[in-house]
C-alpha cells in the first residue's frame, strides 16, 4: 500500500507541477502583459515603469520560481479589475461553489447508486427500462436547459422557489437539483453494469443458495463489489461538477467561482485568473487521488 501511494503522490505532484507552468503563462497568453496593462493610452514609458514594477523584465524562469512560491503561500496579489487580494476573492468564491457542488454531489450518488441497484435488480424489465430511460434523457439535456426548465416552472408558474441568488437554503434548491441530475447519469449506468456483473457471480449463487436474504446479498455482498469503480467516477465528476458550474451559476445569479472566471476573462484579469485555473485544477487532482487512493483501499488488488 505504501509503495502505491507514493506512486500516486508522486504523479499527482507531477501533474500539479505541469498545472502551475499552465497557470503561470496565462500571464503571456496576450503577448506583453506590460503593454496589456499599460492600455491603448499607455505609452512606451508606461509599459516599461510596469514591467519594471512587476519584475517582468526578469528572465522568464526566475519570475515563474518567484510566482510558483507566492503561490505555495496563497499569494497571488491583487486584482487588476477590484484591487482586492486575490486570494481572497478565490476563496470567497469558492465556498459557494463548492457549497452547491458538494449537495448535488451528494444528491447525485445517493439517488444514482439507489436507482442503479433497482435496475440491475429488475433486469430487463419495466424499472430498469424506466431507469435507462432517466439516464439517456439527464445525458442528453444541456445543463442550461434544464435551469431554465427548472426556472419557468417553479418559480414563473408556480413561485415556489427562488429563481437567483444564494442567501438562503431556498435559493439552493435548484442550482442544486440542476448540477445533481447533470452528474447522475455516469454513476448510475456504472452502478448498474457493476451490479448486474457482480450478481452474476458464483458467490451471490452460492450465498443464495445457503438461504441468505435477497436484501443481505444486494446491500452488503454485491453492492461493495459493485461500488468500487463508482468511488473514482464520483470523485471525477464532484471535479468537473466544480468546473462546470459556470453555465449553472450564470443562469442562477450566483457570485461563485464560476461566475468570477468569466468575469476574470472578460475584464482581462490575469491574477485572479491564474488563481482560478490553479484551485480548479488542484481540486480535481486532489479528488482523483483521493478516489485512487480509497479503491486501493477497498481493494487490495486495485494497488498492482
């Protein structure tokens, strides 16, 4: 197990290391950020008095060692639209993210893992018809479609709901109603096809033949089988859930992390920018290890 898990530490630094060279050339994606912060209105003077001021005139790879350790210590300074601490606004922006994305996680898997167990149970009948029937339609509807869908009806039609914003419980309703039957689809297929495969297994055979409950065999011998693969598909999507909530937090008015990119791209803020792609990455790359980790975990055989 030790042997594995620094195998998948050491990748994940790797990719976290190829993450921040991503991040960091961000800042040179427009060509001089010198001249891009300097204005139409700046002259030749001004560009220099600012890369002069930002260490831009250094070499290329003194200034990303300088940034890559701001950026172990969460320093990512100031934004050039609020001139507020970056850090700080990424934070704040990421608690309502990760807020929505965590229930409809949550949300998704219960409901994924429970209907994918019923349709394997019912196999080629009317429930597991039923089931895939759910799965094609969550798969193939845009997430926008559904808000909107989502909006019209109860909220324009029958005011149920909140149609925008996040200051109560409420108004979280259906942003995460929304992001949870976009996830749904993945887990629940992979819940089915590990189910239906595991109980077709001489083990449930045999534990059904020594009189063992249906319910014992289903919940306690077939679905921790089942459930392995589940584990790093959930931890996958919770990772593109987060980076995914753009369209959901735009239709929704919600200021989250999805909101503040666009923000960031529109205005042409590099530093909050850098500091987004950094986080959203790292999430995910936390979250596929993490799923690794608990596979092998599980699984002894899982570690290779």
């Amino acid at each position: 197990m030790l042997a594995f898990l620094l195998k998948r530490v050491m990748s994940a630094a790797l990719l976290v290391l190829f993450i921040s060279l991503v991040s960091f050339a961000l800042v040179f994606a427009a060509g001089d950020p010198a001249i891009s912060l300097a204005g139409q209105a700046g002259s030749a003077a001004d560009a220099e008095k600012i890369r002069d001021a930002l260490g831009l005139d250094r070499p290329v790879y003194r200034q990303y060692l300088e940034w890559a350790a701001r950026a172990l210590r969460g320093e990512f300074g100031n934004s050039l639209r609020y001139d507020q601490p970056v850090a700080r606004m990424v934070v704040d922006s990421f608690k309502i993210t990760f807020l929505i994305g965590a229930c409809a996680m949550a949300l998704s898997v219960s409901l994924a893992i429970a209907l994918g167990v019923l349709a394997a149970r019912h196999r080629g009948g009317l429930i597991d018809r039923a089931v895939l029937l759910l799965s094609v339609t969550a798969q193939s509807m845009p997430s926008f479609c559904l808000a909107l869908l989502g909006i019209i009806i109860l909220s324009v039609e029958f005011p149920l709901l909140p149609s925008s914003g996040a200051d109560t419980w409420r108004h979280l309703v259906l942003p995460v109603a929304v992001l949870a039957f976009y996830a749904l689809p993945a887990v629940l297929r992979l819940t089915r096809a590990g189910m239906v495969e595991t109980l077709s297994q001489d083990f449930i055979r045999t534990s059904r033949a020594m009189g063992i409950g249906e319910h014992r065999i289903l919940y306690t011998y077939a679905l921790r089988n089942a459930l392995l693969p589940v584990v790093v598909v959930a931890a996958a999507q919770f990772g593109y859930m987060l980076s995914g909530s753009i369209v959901i937090e735009s239709v929704f008015a919600i200021y989250g992390a999805g909101r503040l990119s666009i923000d960031s791209v529109l205005g042409g803020d590099l530093p909050v920018l850098q500091a987004l792609v950094l986080g959203f990455s790292l999430i995910y790359v936390v979250l596929t290890l993490l799923g690794d980790l608990a596979v092998a975990w599980l699984d002894p055989r899982a570690r290779g």
